[in-house]
C-alpha cells in the first residue's frame, strides 16, 4: 500500500478526475523545476568501469548500463575534458514524489517541446521523471511548456 502526499493526491485526481476516462482532453498542468547544474551525458563500452567522478557524490549522477553500452549523465563541473560526453544539458523535473503507475507525465512533459521542435533526452528514478534540455533551448523550452499550460520555476525561486 502507497502513502500519497496531499499535494501528490491533487495531482493524481487532476489526472484521473473520479468518473472521468484516463485519456483527458488536456493533460494536467505539471509543476516543472529547472535544476541549477549543467550537466553532461557521457557514453561509455558496456563493460567499462566507472570513471573515478562518477563514484563520488553528485548533485545529479545517473548511471545506466545495457549490453550494448554505460550511459552517465552527471554535472559538468565533475567530468574530466578528455571524456566522451555531449555537455550543456539542463535537467528539469516533475516537483513532487509520483506513483509509479501514473500515466501521461513524461507525454506532458516533452509533448509541448516536440511540436516545438526541441530535442530532450528523458530519465526517470523511482520518485519522478526528468527530461534533459540543451541549456541554449531552455528559454523555448520555457515558452512551450507555459504554452501548454505547464508550471515552470527555476530551483532558487
């Protein structure tokens, strides 16, 4: 059994009203929080270890390994220069702890950023989902989600 927070039991009643179908018209208006590092996304072979900056601790640090290759994304002032990593990434994401089985939050979140032609790359962890702009599209980025209807702040608002 789940324990929602009162501001985690709005959300969810904004995304499935009672009596309403899971597929509304228009997806509920998510509170966005743009995160103050830059950070970088690093591509590594499979079975590479991890470099000595991804072992310590981080403001932001995701790690994902595949038989195919070990994806790092961490803040760029942790990465050395000679790494394989794409820079000038922002990371935004959904405020608030969701439920795993709700539906529709990453659509929300890059459905407005696609029509307007930006590309993301998205993450989730167990509490909530981001989604990785180019620093130099965040300002679009911005206008197309407040367009739709989306909260967004920066994290020192």
């Amino acid at each position: 059994m789940r324990i929602l927070l009162p501001s985690l039991l709005v959300l969810v009643a904004a995304v499935f009203p009672p009596g309403a179908s899971q597929s509304p018209a228009r997806p509920p208006a998510l509170h966005l929080l743009v995160l103050r590092d830059t950070v970088a996304v690093c591509r590594y072979p499979a079975a590479a270890p991890l470099p000595h900056w991804a072992r310590g601790p981080s403001s932001f640090l995701s790690v994902t390994r595949t038989s195919s290759e070990t994806s790092i994304t961490a803040a760029s002032r942790l990465i050395g220069a000679h790494s394989p990593c794409e820079q000038g990434y922002r990371p935004v994401r959904v405020e608030g702890e969701l439920p795993l089985d709700l539906v529709g939050v990453v659509a929300s979140m890059t459905g407005p950023l696609a029509k307007a032609g930006i590309g993301i790359m998205a993450l989730s962890t167990y509490e909530t989902d981001y989604v990785l702009v180019k620093d130099a599209d965040l300002p679009a980025a911005r206008r197309a989600w407040t367009a739709a209807g989306q909260l967004v702040r920066d994290l020192s608002d």
